[in-house]
C-alpha cells in the first residue's frame, strides 16, 4: 500500500508510526521492554552496518547477538566494547589471518546503541525524551532552515546540508531540548549538554552519509518506507547517546 504514495507521505506514516511506538514504549517505562526495542533496532543496524562495511562473518551476528543479552544483566553495558576489543585483539593475535575489519560494525553502530541502553538505566525515561527531542529537533530544523536561508555548504560528504541549516538546527534544538532537560539537570547544564548533544547528532548524521558514500548507496537499507534503513533514522543518535552520557557524567 505504501508504494503508491509519495517519498513525502511515506516517510511521514513511517516517522509518525514510530513516534506512536516510541511512545507506548516510553509510557510502558519497562527496561525489559525498552531492551527488547532497542535490540531490534540493533541487530537490524548491525546487519546495515555489515553489508556498508562489506563484510560477510556468521561469526560477528553471533557475537553481536551475545552482547546484547550480555548487557540486559550487566550493569554498565557502555563497558562491554572493550569485552569485544579483547576478544578481537586476541582474535587477531592467534589467528593471524583474522579480518581486521570486523571490529568496525561492533564500533559503528554496536557501541552507540550500547549507550543508548546505559542513558535509560541510569537516568530514565525523561533522558530518553531529552535525547529523542534533541536530536529530531536537530534534524528537522537543519533540514528547514537550510531549505529556507541556506546557502553555504557544510561538508562535500553531504552536499545538501548547509552551514546556516546545521546551525539553525542546532540552536532551535538547544532552546528547546534544554527546557526538557530541565527535567535532569539545572539550567547552565542543561544547556550545555543539549549544544554538545545536538553539535554531536549533525556528525553522527554526516559519519553515516560518509560510509554510504564509500560504500556506494544511496540508503542504508530499505526497512523504513520514506527513511530508508535503521542506520539513516537513527544515524544521529549513534552519536548523540554517547555525548550525552559523557556530558551527564561530567556535569551530573
């Protein structure tokens, strides 16, 4: 049914219909739940990432699976990349002829999902909200004020954003991700966090356009009708869970 739509409605019911899901998960407030929906989307971006860095190992589905069901026990499941460098670099040293690559998908994007589990552990539903508007925020207004006022391009890896759009997006994105944050933190730091954060999604964003430019697609995959792959909606997020992480535990 969606085929005979628009590139415009279709991304529209898809953005709309996982709004509608990331809410009920948020309402429901389960870590259980917020596991199980977290992992779908990981075990699809991982296999995104797979095919984007050309590679081809049951091996590392296996493993990535592993991991995850390591994190649902373990309480700090940011610390489980460093499980897998040892295990790659052991890996590596015994065997010889070990692709070198296969670290890169436990890199990108296994290690930003990992944190985006870590932010609802440790500080809720409410930093979920913060990072989930922050981010949407960033993207919306980037992509409006550069259709509007853009005229300076802002990287050769992603010809169609532009300066005064990434900066739009990025300062409509703080007003209004701080006052969500308020929630978490006081003013100043709210502020602060919400600039690094929303600073941080624009280059998530342009990492992914990066690596579908080397790899030669236009998508990362075709799951989402209207947005492509679990990589190309979530891109932005891959850098901003970490950043906000790190801000909230310096400043928290």
């Amino acid at each position: 049914m969606l085929d005979n739509l628009s590139s415009l409605q279709q991304r529209s019911l898809t953005g709309l219909g996982l709004l509608i899901l990331a809410g009920f998960i948020g309402w429901m407030d389960s870590f259980f739940v917020m596991w199980v929906f977290l992992g779908t989307f990981y075990i699809f971006a991982f296999h995104e990432a797979m095919r984007l860095f050309k590679l081809t190992s049951a091996g590392a589905y296996v493993w990535a699976v592993l991991l995850w069901l390591i994190a649902f026990f373990y309480p700090n499941p940011d610390d489980l990349f460093f499980l897998i460098a040892i295990i790659f670099g052991s890996s590596l040293a015994y065997f010889h002829n070990f692709d070198k690559r296969l670290i890169l998908p436990f890199l990108y994007p296994v290690s930003g999902i990992l944190f985006f589990l870590v932010l609802y552990a440790d500080y809720g539903i409410e930093a979920m909200f913060w990072l989930l508007v922050t981010v949407a925020v960033t993207d919306v207004g980037a992509y409006f004020v550069g259709k509007f006022i853009g005229k300076t391009k802002f990287s050769d890896t992603s010809p169609n954003k532009t300066l005064e759009g990434v900066f739009g997006g990025i300062v409509l994105a703080t007003i209004l991700g701080t006052y969500i944050g308020l929630y978490i933190a006081p003013f100043w730091t709210a502020l602060i966090i919400t600039l690094v954060t929303a600073t941080a999604s624009i280059f998530g964003d342009l990492f992914e356009s990066y690596l579908k430019r080397e790899a030669g697609v236009k998508d990362s995959g075709d799951l989402l009708p209207g947005h492509g792959g679990i990589l190309d909606r979530i891109d932005g997020y891959l850098f901003a869970a970490p950043i906000m992480i790190l801000t909230l535990r310096a400043f928290l």
